[in-house]
C-alpha cells in the first residue's frame, strides 16, 4: 500500500489552508456569468472544479464554508471522517471509505452554505480523497470558521468545534 508521500509527490499535493495537502487537477474553460449565480457570488464562477485532497493521522480539515456544492469522492487509503452543521439541524457525521458493510460512502455531497470539516476516520494512517465543486471553487467563496461564533451557533457540537478549527 502507498504511503502518504506517494501521493504528495506523485500529484505533486501543496498544504491547503484548512489543513492537508490538496492539488487542483480540473478546472472548467466556461464561465457561468454573474446573472446565472445566487446573489451570494461576488462575480461569475467556472462551470467546475476538482481536487485531490489527503489528510494524514493527527491532521484535519478545519471547520469552513464555501458558497458551492461538494462532492467528495474517495480513493485510498483509509476511512475519512466528515462532519457537518447546519443551522436547525442536528450534527450529520459521514465516513467515506471502501467498507461498504460498516456503511462507508465512495461520495458524498456537502451542500452549499454548511459549516463542514473532516479527519482521517479512529486507526486510519491517511485518507486520499477527491472534491469537485459546482460551481467551480474560488477562494473567494471560502470562509473559515472562528471557533467562538461557531460554537455560538451550535453550542451542543462545542468539543467537536474545539478540536477541528484552527
């Protein structure tokens, strides 16, 4: 089996902001103009984006937003963990993997809007997994989570909060 650096140099993976290394590989030519596009959008997006995207044990995907769709795929290594919080609803916990009979997922799509983060699943060395954003990812579009508002906000996910924002 790969090891984690396997796939950093093979893909060539830089450190992404919200932790874990992660490399641009598709990004759409056409532009959806600013007309097509909730009024969210500060100009127009491309149709489509995707990532490769590894976190390794004792690293994690900080809590963030961004004004797209989701879809994350997986690929290798072991089960990754993804947590999710929306306003009115209660804490949604996905696990990406290929142990379809533990109820592991190959895809799951994040809705636009939700406050989400992720980490190599209990007894995983590494998750490899893959993002395609619709409309097209722009940074511009990302937002961080500040822990206290956060927890503001969803005061029963407050240890949960603490320990995957940055």
């Amino acid at each position: 089996m790969h090891q984690p650096a396997h796939f950093i140099q093979q893909y060539q993976l830089v450190p992404h902001p919200e932790g874990g290394w992660y490399k641009e590989n598709y990004k759409s030519k056409d532009l959806i103009p600013m007309e097509g596009l909730p009024a969210s959008f500060s100009g127009p997006r491309v149709f489509s984006t995707a990532i490769y995207f590894l976190l390794e044990k004792g690293n994690f995907s900080a809590f963030h937003t961004i004004k797209s769709d989701e879809c994350w795929h997986f690929y290798a290594g072991g089960a990754l963990d993804i947590f999710i919080l929306s306003e009115g609803k209660e804490l949604k916990h996905i696990q990406l993997g290929n142990d379809v009979a533990k109820g592991q997922l190959f895809q799951y799509c994040v809705p636009a809007n939700t406050w989400f983060a992720s980490r190599p699943a209990v007894g995983t060395e590494f998750s490899f997994v893959g993002c395609t954003v619709a409309p097209g990812f722009d940074f511009d579009d990302f937002q961080l989570a500040d822990k206290s508002q956060l927890t503001n906000l969803f005061p029963s996910q407050a240890s949960l909060i603490a320990e995957l924002c940055r």
